[in-house]
C-alpha cells in the first residue's frame, strides 16, 4: 500500500510538472491567430495557479491550516473551472484531437463538480445526494487503491489537466498525450461505473436520525470524543484549548487520544497528562490508542523482534504516564494496520495482544485492554477476544469514514451478528465512529452518528461511544470545521447526552 501512495504521489507530481510546461509554452506561443488570445490567456494562468491553488486547497480543509486561508476556499474550483473552460476552447477550435479532448473536458468537469461541492459542503450548505456521489465514487476508488486512510484526505486530491494545442511533432509527445487521454477517460468510467452505489450509500442515510435512544437503567454508558490530531509531539495550545472546548460544553463522559510511536516520549506524555488533569478529576475516562505505525512493513518483516519490543515499549509508556482506562494497541488489523505493516494472521495478533495485555496489568492493573475489530475479516479476532481465553478486556469497534453510509452500516451488522452469536461474558464493547461530511454531506454526518448511538444504547454490552474527530485535521471527519464552526451534529450529541444523562429533578410535595 505503501509503494502506491508513493507511485499516486510521483503522477500527481508529473502531472503537476505537465501542467506547469503546457500552460507556459501555450501561453508563449509565437504567430499564434488573434482569436486563439483567450486560449493562451487561459492556458498561461491554468499553468501558473494550479500547484498554488491545489496546495491551498488541501490545506483550507485541515484545522491547523485553514484558518489562515478561509477566504480563498474559492481558488481551487475557480482553477478547475478554468482548466475546464480551456479544454472546452481547445476541443471547440479543433486544437486538439476529439479522442483527447472529449477525455480531458469530461474529466476537468468532473474535478470541478467534486471540488465545488466539497467546498460547498464545508461551509454547511445542503448538497443534494445526486451531486455528492460523485466525490464519494471518486473516493471509493481512491480508497480501494490507496487504502482507506484516504478517505476525507485533504491529500486525496486530483489534479486538473491542460489540453494540449496543436499536434504533436515526436513520437514520445504523442504517447504521453494519449496517456493523458486513457488516464482522464479511465477516471471518469471508474467515477461513473461506482456513481450508482455511491448516491444509494448516501441515499441509505436519509432514512437514520430519527431512532430512539435508550436509556441505561442499571448499566453504565458514556458518550466520547477524540481530541487532537494523532499525536506525534507536544500539542499545541490552541487545539488543546478548543477541543477542551467542545467536550466541556457538551459533557463528555470520555476523551480518546491517538498517539504515534514519535509520541510517546516522556516530555510529550507528561504535557498531555497536565493538560487532561481537569478532566480525570472530573472522573472523564481517557482512551488512548496507538496509531499504526506508518511504513514499518520493512522493519517487521527483518526485525521482528525489535518491532514488537519497540510497540511494547510504547504501550509500557503510555500507561505509566497517563494512566488511561482504556488503551487501544494497534489498530485495526486488517484496515489500517494491514496498510501499515502488511496482512498478518490471527494467531500473530493473538501474541501480540497476549504480550500487551500482560505489559498494562502489570504496569496498572485498572487500564483495561481493547482490542480493535471492524469488518468482516476481523470475525476470527473479535471471537478470539471476547473467548474465555483470551487475556484482553474487550473490544473496540471502529467505524472508519468511509465514502457513503453502506459500509458502516454493514460493520454494525456484522457487529449486532458477533455479539449475539457468542456465549454472553464481561467483555466490554466500544463504538468508535467517525464519518466524512464533506463526502457525505453534514445532514448525512449527524444522522449516520446518531444512528450509531441509537444502536450502541440497544444493546446492554456496549460500554461506550466514541465519536470524532473534535475538529478536521488530517482528515475531514471533525464535529467543528477547519473555519472554526461547528457542524449540526454537535447540537445532536448535546441533545443526546441530555436524553440519556439528565436526571429529572425530584419534585417536592
């Protein structure tokens, strides 16, 4: 996975360099017809703003840029649409040939419906389903390709495409030309072949957000948020201040963090422990998970034991230092874990978590050990982890943000079926769940996590739910946009946790 990131991230550089070449040499094009003015005016400024105007558009989207670049969110689908525009020009002058030109306008327009409603979408206006499909097909893919760590990516972004003017005069001219045809026209099928079971997706979710929830009698259930950005050093200030923010407001019952293995020195653990301070003398229980480790394939596969004495190392860390209730080891094994270090069997995970699970209860015997499941190939290790045998406490249920509502409502079926095929036991269970408006849309957002708490309430093993992220940083996914606002599904978890927490006040006689 990691070889085609690197091989995603090499076109988009050489497609970045085409663009840069075509729009300069059009634009300086010598003894060129007066009518053709506009068409290098065009070319000129597509070749000259599209490594700014992309750059800016990634980072408008993330929390710890955007800020800065709220009022130029328009720059991107303006650039799409220009490059749109002088593809037109250039098929309706006949300057370039029709089994080029038809492929690039097709896929400049497609870039700039998926651009123009992502923006749409992350300043809160209603997107209907039919226009949000497009970018959820496009993600699919992506992820499919990529790995699902891209999805509501600001770095899953396409680049446009110049027409070319003229014919070509060598041999290799011709064929990248064609390749730039067969690869705009195999990303518009490839839109348009998924663009079908994306609308359903999103359409499916227009039926949730309106389930009842259920009220714990005898049972404890929290509602929980994820803080910060995966943590790599000590956070900063601001994102500690605004998080802090929304949980305190909404009266949380628990904070989750996600910590890399560069996280985990003690000057970064014991900053993060002042700063949560307030919160676990208010008895908020902390979850901390521990990020996969991103291209460690290598060092698995030559040196295994210094790569689990490594991981083991951080979880000792973790657990002196912040005290948490609950920790999260790896993450799911077969999504982003296999991404990072390759497909491993069960049995490997069984030792691993074994070796962990005896590391925490010796460290501190009250951290309770959760192992991290999600689809349908995880069957085998949430039997194993919910088994008599099995030495952890229980199960994290991640519902990772996918390109439309189908997958995860699938993982919570999978789900419903594992808990109720099995003997009944003092495992715990928690929901983690996350989503992506800005592919989804926010209506979508709010209903989908809705439905999961409604679900997660049902059903008396489910300790908790997670929902994040607290803001859009690497990802799409946040409760609060990167301009700051917040989205509706804020509103519906306060109503929720008023539901479910608020005790009527004894009236007296």
């Amino acid at each position: 996975m990691t070889n085609l990131i690197g091989v995603f991230a090499a076109c988009t550089a050489l497609l970045l360099a085409w663009n840069v070449f075509a729009g300069g040499r059009i634009a300086q094009m010598r003894n060129a017809p007066k009518e053709l003015y506009l068409f290098r005016v065009l070319s000129g400024l597509g070749g000259f703003l599209v490594i700014p105007a992309m750059l800016i558009g990634m980072a408008e989207q993330s929390e710890l840029t955007g800020h800065a670049l709220t009022t130029l969110a328009w720059l991107w689908p303006a650039v799409l649409a220009l490059f749109a525009v002088q593809a037109g020009f250039a098929l309706g002058q006949n300057l370039v040939p029709t089994v080029i030109g038809v492929p690039l306008l097709l896929y400049n327009l497609t870039q700039l419906l998926i651009a123009s409603t992502r923006v749409a979408a992350a300043h809160g206006l209603a997107i209907p389903a039919f226009l949000l499909a497009t970018g959820a097909s496009q993600a699919t893919w992506l992820s499919l390709l990529l790995g699902v760590s891209t999805i509501g990516s600001p770095l899953a972004i396409a680049v446009p495409l110049l027409a070319p003017a003229g014919p070509a005069r060598w041999r290799p001219s011709v064929m990248f030309r064609s390749a730039l045809a067969v690869y705009a026209l195999a990303v518009v099928v490839l839109v348009a072949v998924r663009y079908i079971p994306a609308y359903t997706s999103i359409e499916s979710l227009a039926a949730l957000g309106g389930e009842r929830l259920t009220e714990r009698a005898t049972s404890g259930f929290d509602i929980g948020l994820r803080i910060l950005p995966t943590v790599t050093g000590a956070p900063a200030s601001s994102e500690l201040l605004k998080d802090f923010a929304i949980a305190d407001s909404l009266g949380v019952g628990a904070l989750e963090l996600r910590i890399a293995s560069e996280g985990c020195s003690a000057a970064v653990l014991d900053s993060l422990a002042r700063a949560l301070e307030p919160f676990r003398r208010d008895s908020v229980l902390l979850i901390v998970a521990l990020a996969a480790p991103h291209g460690s394939a290598g060092e698995l596969r030559d040196a295994p034991t210094r790569y689990l004495d490594r991981r083991a190392d951080a979880v000792d860390r973790i657990v002196r230092r912040l005290h948490p209730d609950y920790i999260i080891p790896a993450d799911v094994p077969f999504g982003a874990e296999a991404e990072a270090i390759g497909v491993q069997s069960v049995s490997w995970w069984a030792e691993y978590y074994t070796r962990i699970a005896a590391i925490v209860r010796r460290d501190r015997p009250a951290t309770r050990t959760l192992v991290a499941v999600s689809g349908i190939l995880d069957s085998a290790l949430y039997a194993w982890a919910t088994s008599d045998l099995s030495p952890v406490d229980g199960v994290a249920i991640v519902l990772v943000p996918a390109a439309g509502g189908h997958e995860a409502l699938t993982a919570l079926a999978n789900a419903t079926r594992w808990m109720t095929s099995g003997a009944p036991n003092d495992h715990s269970h928690w929901i983690v769940a996350s989503s992506a408006p800005a592919i989804i849309g926010e209506d979508a957002q709010r209903r989908f996590l809705h439905h999961v708490l409604a679900w997660a309430t049902a059903h008396a093993s489910v300790r908790g739910v997670v929902l994040g992220d607290a803001a859009d940083y690497d990802k799409v996914t946040g409760l609060r946009s990167a301009t700051g606002r917040l989205r509706p599904i804020v509103a519906d978890v306060a109503a929720s946790i008023r539901v479910l927490f608020e005790t009527p006040a004894t009236v007296t006689p």
